[in-house]
C-alpha cells in the first residue's frame, strides 16, 4: 500500500474511532478544549499511521520486533473487544443511490 493510502486509512480509522464517543461527548460538555481534543486527534493518527506502516509496509521482522514492545503494554484491565454496533448498522445500509440529473 502507498504512503498516501496508508495516511489516509489511518486518519479514516481515527476519526470513525473517536466519532460519537465518550471523548467527544467530554468536549460537549465543556470539560475538554477543543486544542486538546485536535492534540488528541493528531497524536491518535499519528500512532495508527505508524503501526499501519509496519503492518502493512515492513518486512515481517520489523513488525514482529513491534509487536512485541507494543505487548509490554497490554491493557489487562480491559475488556475484550466487540464489534461496534454503530459501525455495523453502517456497513449493513444499501449504497447511497447517486444523483439523477435533471
């Protein structure tokens, strides 16, 4: 995958991540800054293009070596993952029909 393709994947994941989310309900309610929220966007795609990178783009040892610093972080105290509802009820919605012309 090129750089840009990768770039862009990783500012799609990480906005569809933070979209409708505990941290943008915080910043409605006024207990987050706007500039820390765009700090927090910008840190978040940051990391995603980084690991997308040696996902997708390094050779297999690099991503390996990766890994395995990044599981030294390991989140024990949280839950597994599930599917996002949310996500889902977009995947599954017929095509958009396009535009007539008139």
């Amino acid at each position: 995958m090129n750089e840009d393709t990768v770039k862009k994947l990783a500012l799609i994941i990480a906005a569809n991540c933070t979209r409708e989310s505990v941290l943008e309900e915080t910043l409605k309610k006024g207990a987050l800054e706007q500039s820390d929220l765009d700090t927090f966007n910008k840190q978040m795609s940051d990391r995603l293009y980084t690991f997308l990178t040696y996902l997708l783009n390094k050779p297999a040892d690099e991503y390996s070596v990766m890994m395995g610093e990044l599981s030294k972080h390991f989140p024990e105290s949280w839950g597994m993952p599930d599917l996002d509802q949310g996500f889902m009820n977009v995947i599954n919605q017929p095509p958009a029909s396009p535009p007539t012309a008139h």
